[in-house]
C-alpha cells in the first residue's frame, strides 16, 4: 500500500525528502543513460518512486540505505518471473542493477501505464492463484518469512510514539507470538507475495493486471497472502461483500472460514499499525489515524473507521 510521506537522513547526510531524493535520481538516471528532467515523484515514504516524461520508465530509490541484498533478489525475482511469462511489473533488462547512489539503493521498472489504474479484487485472486502454482527456483534464494520476527524488529524501532502505546503493541505482540505458533495451516507451504492487496495490483496500458511490489516475495503459508484481503472487507469495510466473494471463488478458498482466521488477521493488523507508528513523527495525518488506531485496538471497537495508507 502507499506508504506515509516524511523526511529522514541517509546515509550520506542527505535528507530523505522531495529535495534530496532528487538528486539521487538525477546522478542515477545520468549513470543509466537516462534523462531525468520533467520525472514525477509519485510518492515518498518507504521509497521514493518517481515516473520519468522522457521514457515509460519508473525509478525505485529505497528509503532503508542496508537493503542491497533484498533489492539484488528483488530484481532477479523480477527476472524470473518474465521468464516464466507471470503479469508482474518488469525491471529494465538493458541496465545492471540496482545501483547504488549516495549510499542509496536505486531500481529502474517499465512503467506500467501512464496513471495508476488499479486492477480488481477478483484479478488479484486470479493472480495469487497462478503464483501460489509456480514453483521458484532454489537460485533465487527466497528467506523463509517470519512475521513475528518481521514484527519484533519493527516494535524495536518504535520510539516517536507514547510509552504507554508501545507498551500495549509489545503485550499484544507477545500474545499474538503465542497464538500464531498453534496455528495449523493448510493451504500448501511455499512462495507467497508477501504483501498481497488491491493496492498492488495494476492495470496495464494494454488492459490486463500486473503484479507489483515484489519485494516481500518469500517462502511462507499460502494463507498470509490472503488474509488482506480479508482484513479490507470484513474488519475495515474497504471491500464490498461481492467484492470479497469474487475473490474467494475464484482464488478457490475462503480464509475466513479457517479457524486461523481472527489470529491471523490480528497479527496482520498489529503489523499495520505499528508500520503507521513509524510515521507519526512526520506526518500529522499518520499521528492521527494511529491515534484512533490505537483507540479500536484498546477498546476492542470497529475499524470501520479506518483510512487506508
């Protein structure tokens, strides 16, 4: 999903914003062979994503200046699945990359059209569906995926909000960490999205849908790239009932109906809102939704309340 915006320093002493970032793309795209006069930040939070006027090219540049090793298996994942002809988004083949650029890491993308036209529910479903059959090769050296881990490191991190706040998420963490260790899946074990939603699924110039954000591609249950969708409709109201429908039948399996389900989208909530407490220290509009956030998952009461990121 799109990521807050706000500012942070690099490694090189560059600020992370609109200003800085834009250096970082210019000496990239001269080091391509690309011009990056008139290129449209898209937006800025996790990366700084930016569509070049010159070309129908997309440039990454990743927030995290330690993330080399996941973007060089990002890129070949990217790679790999042209290969095998999956509608994901596609890395620009005729340039060795990622690059690094002040210490940030840099990725060049065919850009999938010229507006952001997201796909369907029911087209993410036939896309999960095709990926979950695919069977990747050991040289892309997928991680195995744990969240808790994924969440315990986030938790870490997590100075800009009250004591009292981080307080509540670490007890909740460690009950969930209980509970998710019971879980019996049973959906096949293997490679997943990581971060499946409408959100990252577009639709391409010629019509069909695409694939994008391959970066949380690892080896896991099935039943992680499903439960998002779930979530967005049944906790959040951001899909409709037919929505929700479309997707279960034609991805061939109802997750809610897994006695896993509340465990496992408690998790993936948690995971949420500790993400948006990353950005409550620049950006108003995420202090305020994690602020009532907060208040639901305190008081037990609806989400339905909740804006999407």
């Amino acid at each position: 999903m799109i990521s807050g915006s706000g500012g942070g320093p690099v490694s090189d002493g560059t600020e992370f914003t609109a200003e800085g970032v834009a250096v970082v793309l210019r000496e990239a795209c001269e080091a391509a062979g690309l011009n990056a006069t008139g290129a449209e930040l898209l937006r800025l939070g996790s990366n700084a994503v930016y569509r070049l006027a010159s070309l129908p090219i997309i440039v990454r540049i990743a927030r995290d200046p330690n993330v080399l090793p996941e973007m060089e298996r990002v890129v070949a994942v990217a790679r790999w699945l042209r290969t095998v002809d999956f509608p994901a988004t596609r890395v620009l083949t005729e340039i060795a990359q990622p690059v690094v650029v002040r210490g940030l890491v840099v990725t060049f993308w065919e850009s999938v059209q010229e507006r952001e036209e997201y796909a369907t529910v029911g087209e993410l479903a036939d896309l999960l569906r095709r990926l979950h059959w695919l069977e990747e090769p050991e040289s892309l050296g997928l991680p195995y995926f744990d969240p808790m881990a994924k969440l315990s490191a986030s938790l870490h991190g997590l100075g800009a909000v009250p004591e009292e706040d981080r307080s509540f998420l670490e007890e909740r963490a460690a009950r969930l960490a209980k509970e998710y260790d019971r879980l019996d899946f049973v959906l096949p074990f293997g490679m997943i999205h990581g971060d499946a939603n409408i959100g990252n699924v577009l639709r391409h110039r010629d019509g069909h849908a695409v694939l994008i954000d391959l970066d949380g591609f690892a080896l896991a249950p099935r039943e992680w790239d499903l439960i998002l969708t779930a979530l967005y409709y049944d906790r959040y109201g951001w899909h409709t009932e037919e929505e929700y429908a479309e997707f279960v039948h034609r991805y061939g399996f109802d997750l809610m109906n897994w006695p896993g389900y509340e465990t496992l989208a408690d998790l993936r909530e948690l995971m949420m809102v500790v993400w948006l407490g990353h950005q409550v220290a620049t950006s108003d509009r995420s202090a305020e939704e994690f602020t009532r956030r907060m208040g639901a998952l305190r008081a037990g009461g609806s989400r339905k309340d909740w804006q999407p990121f």
